[in-house]
C-alpha cells in the first residue's frame, strides 16, 4: 500500500508527476504537500487527514494507532519541493522528445525513416545519453557518417538535452486511479508541463 502511486499536482493544480504514498505522507508530513480529498477538493494536513473516517473497503494505512486513508493525490503547496522524476533515456523518449524530427535537417519522417545518430561517434567517445543522441533521417545520418557534425559540414538544430516532461502522465495510462481521472483529463495533458 505504501508503494502504490499517488498523483502529485502543483500549486497551480496540475498534475506533475506521480510518487508513491510513503514519499506522499512524508511530503504532507513536512508540509510542504496537502492531500486533496478528489471528490471534494478538500485539502488537508497530516492531522486532519487522519481524522477522516476509514469506510469500510476503502483503502488504507493502518498504524498502531491508527487508520489513515490513503492519500490518491496530494498538492504541493510550496516550489521545489519535488524532485523532478527524470524521463527515462528510451527508444521510445528518444523519439517524443525529437517528435519523429531528424535533428540536423528538420524534417519530420515516419519512423522507420528515421535512426538514433550519435552527435559524437561512438567510435570517438560519445556516450548513449540524451545530450549526445538524437534522431537523423537516412540521407542525413549518411551524409555525416561516423564524423562530427563539424566534420561533416552539418549542424543540429538545437542542442541535444534531457527532456523535461514528466513521462508518467503519457505512460502507464492503464494504471492510473479513478480519482486521479479530473486531473489528469485532456484539459490537464495539454497544458504545458513547465515548473512552478
Ligand atoms: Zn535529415
């Protein structure tokens, strides 16, 4: 139960990321996060959260004392106090992140028409990380080779960064609470996804 997920929203009310209840509680806890009762909007501290009566079947945590409910979201109420969970360097990421873009020409290709180029060639020391790959389509990954972009008379567009989307809002849709369902709604994915 403690390792089970909980929605985490920003001051401004939309959601950023997930964590797990046991990082939820503690982050209520310090006070620097509130549950928020999803049906109400309520919200509450630690003591008034474990006040609440447990119904019976609903989830929750029990101690020696006492039986707190478990907290399915929580806001945080001050900056920077949740570490921004970092996206996952992935084929998958790789391709969101570049949105299906080849990076040195701009085009956008399907994606079988596109390859992961490393900026610096592996055969030079480049490492497999986010700042050193990014997506080039085939006429473009030829016409660099295993050169860097200097090298080749080419040049990114932009430079290659970790992306700063949180990526548990576009994955794991299927595991997702019901009562998370406001707010993470289409209204909330498409807000853009900047720190508070
Ligand atoms: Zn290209």
């Amino acid at each position: 139960m403690l390792n089970s997920p909980t929605l985490v929203l920003n001051r401004s009310w939309v959601a950023i990321s997930t964590t797990s209840v046991r990082t939820a509680l503690a982050l209520v806890y310090k006070r620097v996060a509130r549950v928020i009762q999803p049906e109400t909007y309520q919200t509450h501290d630690l003591d008034s959260w474990s006040d609440l009566r447990v119904e019976p079947g609903d989830p929750c945590i029990r101690t020696v004392r006492l039986e707190i409910p478990v907290p399915e979201v929580i806001l945080l109420t001050r900056h920077n106090h949740m570490p921004r969970r970092q996206v996952p360097f992935s084929r998958r990421n790789l391709y969101r992140r570049d949105g299906n873009c080849c990076q040195f020409c701009g085009r956008r290709f399907p994606t079988h028409e596109l390859s992961i180029d490393h900026v610096i060639p592996r055969s030079r020391g480049g490492r497999t990380n986010w700042e050193n790959c990014v997506l080039a389509c085939i006429p473009c990954n030829v016409r660099k080779g295993s050169r860097l972009p200097a090298e080749a008379n080419i040049a990114l567009l932009r430079p290659a960064t970790a992306p700063r989307w949180s990526p548990c809002l576009t994955v794991n849709v299927g595991r997702r609470r019901a009562s998370w369902e406001k707010f993470v709604s289409e209204q909330y994915w498409n807000v853009s996804l900047e720190e508070d």
